[in-house]
C-alpha cells in the first residue's frame, strides 16, 4: 500500500517540546544581546537636557567600554574586574550604576577623567585650568519630570577630549552664583571619573562629594565637599560601575497625561526625536 504523500507546502505541528526549545533560545538570545551589545533605558528626569529630555528611550552600546558587573542582569558578584576595556573618553554620555545604591542607573556626561582637575568658576567649567569655551544660543525653557519650568539660557558647550578632539554639546545654565557653580579644585582619583549633567543648575552629580571621604573614590584630602540637600551624594564615580555609552535616542514620548489616556499618544511622540545621535 502506498504511503500517503505530504503536500509540498505542508507544515508539520509543532510539538510543546519544540516550542519551548523555541522559547529558550529566544529568551537566551534577548538576554545576549542586552547584556553584551546594546540595552534601552528611559530617561526620568531633565538633568541632561536639553541634550536628552524626559521621555527619552535610548540606547546604550555595552561595547563601549567593555564589560563589568554591572553590565549583566543582576549585576552577579563572583564577576570581578572589566573584561575588554577601554577608557571612557571625556565628553561621552555614559550610563552608570549610582554610587551610593548600585541598583539604580544614572546617566551624566564625563567630563573628568582620572588625574583631571576639575571646578567651576561663575558658572563656567574649568578642566586642567583651561576655562572651556561655550557660545550662547539663546533662551531656552523646558519641563521638568515634576511638570516645573526650567528657564535659562542654552549654550554650546566645546568641551575637548583627551585625544585633541572637541566634543560640541549643548547645557542650560539658569544661575551663575551659587556654591555649585563656583567650587573648589577636584582632583580626578585613579580608576575614576567626574560626571556632571548638561542641566547644569539641576544635576545631583560629582560635584557632590558629602560622605564621600573613603573608599576606592574617595575625594582627595584637602577637598572642600559640596554636600547637595538629599543626603546622596554621587561623588567621583568607578570606572567600574560604568554600563555603557548612550549613542542614540531610539524615540521620544512627551508624558504629560496618564499612559491609558490613549488619544494623546499621537501628539505626545517627539517625532523628530527618533533615531536621534547623542553628542
């Protein structure tokens, strides 16, 4: 008796096990390619505009400056050290594990690397005592991740790479004469780096140096500390707590109203926001 023929464009079901072995292998891949390439993050809060604003989902190369901990999900203990790295280069934007709870990821742009020093003078940033040039671009305003008005002035920020390479960015500065813009001399430690967020008047960042008098990053003796209000200050920051480099913002979403409130959608996207370089 001849055997049934099978159709050409015929499939076969799929049995549970081969579906599972399915799954696996996409779950194992998507944890791949977020721990080793690249992984999105949203952007809470408006330190870093108006380079990056609230809203922002964007993506971090995890290449960039090899692989720690803290690259993985979980962030597993018995890893120790950085495989495949490189040095941060002054200017990047780079995602890192917070120093006081490195659960949290922060997002600031370094500025110092180690061996730098590092103030600024009535408003104006000064590294290896070169006051680095800006030019103004006008006024600018913003809303917070509170729905609060930022008002200052945007200005274009040339800020030189160690490599002889300028990297043009834009900061907001909304006061020049408080302690944060006029700060003492910080001396960049060893296997460290300074981080200050674009928002310059609105950036818990290295500036901030209260309670951190030990420890692998400890400001160098004779620092006077900024100590910022919350009690939780970053202070110079690990080279090892580094995740990766922000290279683009993927899309953008201007959340003013509740995300089940659907009919804003289409006027909440940034549309010229997507596949948007960061510099």
């Amino acid at each position: 008796m001849n055997e049934p023929i099978q159709p050409k464009d015929s499939v076969r079901q799929e049995s549970f096990t081969d579906s599972l072995r399915q799954i696996i292998l996409w779950i194992v891949l998507v944890v791949a390619v977020r721990s080793l390439v690249v992984e999105p993050f949203n952007i809470p809060s408006a330190s870093m505009v108006p380079t990056l604003q609230v809203g922002d989902f964007v993506a971090v190369s995890k290449m960039s400056y090899g692989y720690s901990r803290y690259s993985f999900p979980g962030a597993p203990s018995f890893f120790s050290g950085r495989v495949f790295a490189s040095m941060p280069h002054r200017g990047d934007v780079a995602v890192f594990r917070y120093t006081r709870n490195t659960s949290i990821d922060y997002i600031k742009r370094i500025v110092g690397l180690p061996g730098d020093h590092i103030r600024m003078e009535h408003g104006r940033l000064v590294i290896n005592d070169q006051l680095i040039p800006v030019e103004d671009k006008g006024s600018y305003a913003v809303q917070d991740e509170r729905g609060e008005t930022l008002s200052g002035t945007r200005y274009r920020e040339l800020l030189p790479r160690e490599d002889g390479k300028v990297v043009a960015h834009d900061i907001l500065k909304m006061r020049d004469d408080d302690l944060a813009n006029n700060t003492p001399d910080y001396v960049v430690p060893q296997g460290c780096f300074f981080a200050m967020g674009d928002d310059r008047d609105d950036s818990s960042d290295s500036r901030f140096q209260g309670g951190h008098d030990s420890g692998a990053c400890a400001a160098p003796p004779g620092n006077e500390f900024l100590v910022d209000n919350s009690g939780h200050d970053l202070g110079f920051v690990p080279i090892n707590n580094l995740v990766g480099r922000a290279k683009l913002v993927l899309f953008s979403v201007d959340m003013r109203h509740p995300a089940w409130q659907f009919w804003y959608w289409p006027v909440e996207i940034r549309w010229g926001r997507f596949l948007h370089g960061i510099r």
